[in-house]
C-alpha cells in the first residue's frame, strides 16, 4: 500500500488493470559499458539506471532490482526469464523474445577511435561511411550487436570489454572500434593512453529502448506508461539533466 501511494501522483499514467502486478522489474544492465551502465562500489550505476530509476521508480512507483553483468549474460539472463527487461538497441534477435518500447530512453551518435600512430591513420580519417571501414581490423566487445549489421562482413576482433577494446587499439593490435560519443567522452577522461588516441564522427546511433520480455504479465501496458512518462520526463529536462552529470 505504501508502494500504491507513492505512485499516486502517476498512477493515471499507469493501466488500471496493470498497477497491482507490475510493480516489479529486475533489469539486466552491461556491467563494462560507461557511462551508460557500470560498476561503481559493487553496484550498477549510470545513464541508464539514473533514467529508468526517474521514469519507473520515481514518476510510477515501480520497484526495480538492477542487476550489472557481462553483456551476453545479461541479454540471456532476460530471455530465459531470470530477468525482466534490459535497455539496448532492438534488433531482430532480440524482439523474438523481448517487446521493446516505442520511445527512446538514451539516443547518441558515434564516433570512430583510433590510435593517432598508426600507419592508416590518414585513411581512418576518410571514412564516411560503413563500406569505407571493410580495409580496417574493427574492435569491439562480446555481445555487441553491430556483429549483425554494422560490422556484418567486416573483419572484427573481439575482446571482453571496451576497455580491452580501446587498450588493443593503442597497442595497434586493432585498427579502431565505434563507440557512442557520449561513452567514448567518458572514457577519454580517465583512460591513460587517451592522448594516442583520436576519434572522428561517425554516424548518428540507434537509440537505446527499454526491452521487456514478452511473457512479463501486462508487460505491454507497463511499456505503454513507460512511453507516457519517457515524454514527460523529456519535455521536463529531466532526462537530459541526467546525461549531463555523465558527460
């Protein structure tokens, strides 16, 4: 009762039929993948936690459980029910078991990163578009789901986390990675090898969706609210006030 009426300001947002069940939402979140889900003094924080923590916690009294983990962990933690919903750009693999939301709870753009030493610098720095990057080695971490389309037919070297990533390119093991700006602005700001490496503007980026699976009891009507105060929260600067504390 007491969760019923901390959500009463919000309750209208929020199907009737739906409000006594969906109180309840574990989250699986990449536990490597700053500043938008990390580990910090044993928990996950970041963007993303801040920001479902606002929609669903504070504005509709869900109760949410976030729980970091590799990322292919967290992806399949969700799809064999141990987990209920994740925030992560949709693709084909994915809606076969999760239904994701209609707005977008983080949007970014990319960037390329590469190490300012080497020998193919100058052609790194002609890349405008994904045909350009089938000359390069392409690092990126496990679970990463540019595999499917982005990096499809490309030569990609795989390492456990970004950090691995970003390290390999310094060390010019790999020619370079693509990484949201808002991520790689992060990292550019505490990584020690961050004046050999220089980064360039890719494309704009998919967004990031909140994904619940598809057997969650009234998981579409909880995603419908989620929706209504994705917009309001936007509207209010909320959202963007969070990012800024990460950038």
């Amino acid at each position: 009762m007491l969760l019923l009426a901390a959500a009463g300001a919000f309750a209208s947002a929020l199907p009737k039929s739906s409000l006594a069940k969906a109180l309840s939402l574990s989250v699986t979140y990449y536990d490597d993948f700053a500043p938008d889900s990390y580990m910090r003094d044993g928990k996950v924080t970041g963007v993303l936690v801040d920001s479902l923590n606002e929609v669903f916690g504070r504005r509709l009294g869900v109760a949410l459980t976030h729980h970091g983990l590799p990322w292919t962990r967290a992806q399949q933690d969700v799809k064999e029910g141990r987990a209920d919903a994740f925030c992560t750009i949709p693709t084909d693999a994915r809606k076969e078991y999760v239904n994701f939301s209609r707005e977008q709870l983080l949007k970014s753009d990319r960037v390329i990163v590469f190490a300012k030493n080497n020998p193919k610098a100058g052609a790194i720095r002609k890349i405008k578009k994904p045909e350009d990057l089938k000359p390069f080695m392409i690092g990126t971490y496990l679970g990463d789901s540019k595999k499917n389309d982005l990096f499809s037919g490309m030569n990609v070297d795989y390492a456990a986390d970004v950090s691995q990533v970003l390290a390999k390119i310094a060390a010019g093991r790999v020619d370079l990675t693509i990484i949201g700006s808002l991520r790689w602005r992060y990292y550019a700001r505490t990584l020690s090898i961050r004046d050999k490496l220089e980064d360039i503007w890719f494309s704009d980026a998919p967004g990031f969706y909140l994904g619940i699976r598809k057997d969650y009891a009234d998981g579409v009507e909880l995603l419908e609210s989620f929706d209504k105060m994705v917009l309001v929260a936007r509207k209010d600067g909320s959202l963007d006030r969070i990012i800024k504390t990460y950038s």
